[in-house]
C-alpha cells in the first residue's frame, strides 16, 4: 500500500487525509492500516482518561502511584512516537523539540 498524507490533531484523536477539514497540528504519512492503528491509540488514550478522571475523586491515591495515569502518559507518548516515525521532517523536528520521546527515536 501507498503511504497518503495524513493530518493529525492530538488534542481532538482526529486524522484526517483532507487537509481543510479540521485544524491539525501535525502531518504524516501513512497507509490507511497504519492510520487505524493509529486510531486505535487515540482510542486506548481516550479510555484511560476517563479512568484517570474516575481516580481522582479518590483524593488518597497520588498521581504518581496509579497504574491508570501511568496507562494515559504511555499511550499518549506512544501516539507522538507513532506521529514522529511517520511524520514530515518539520513534525519530527517539533516532537523532538517538545523532549517528550524516550531515546529510541
């Protein structure tokens, strides 16, 4: 499969291949298999925010000691890793720049 170009909002989980159709804040290319996968992870981030928001009605667990915030910050770095292996070279350099990426870039 040919790669397309994509756009992506991380704050809204969108992917779009129309640029005008909605703001985005990065652009990629992919085949549309990789664009489900990562569909997939905005999914997955958006349902350990929900848990996350659960948690902290329970006012004793810190954030650093649950195992749902952990889940949130991983799935969310997973989708900038997949945004950054399969972006343009000015969205690798900006998520270079945000430093939020383990070395295994």
């Amino acid at each position: 499969m040919d790669k397309q170009p994509y756009y992506v909002n991380v704050e809204t989980g969108e992917v779009h291949s129309d640029k005008t159709a909605s703001g985005f804040q990065f652009e990629i290319r992919a085949t549309a298999e990789e664009v489900s996968r990562l569909t997939k992870l905005f999914r997955e981030c958006d349902e350990a925010a929900t848990d996350t928001f659960l948690r902290t009605h329970v006012p004793y667990v810190p954030y650093h000691n649950d195992s749902d915030n952990d889940r949130y910050d991983q799935t969310l770095k997973d989708i900038y890793q997949f945004i950054h292996d399969h972006g343009q070279p000015l969205t690798k350099e900006h998520i270079e720049s945000m430093a939020i990426l383990d070395e295994r870039q």
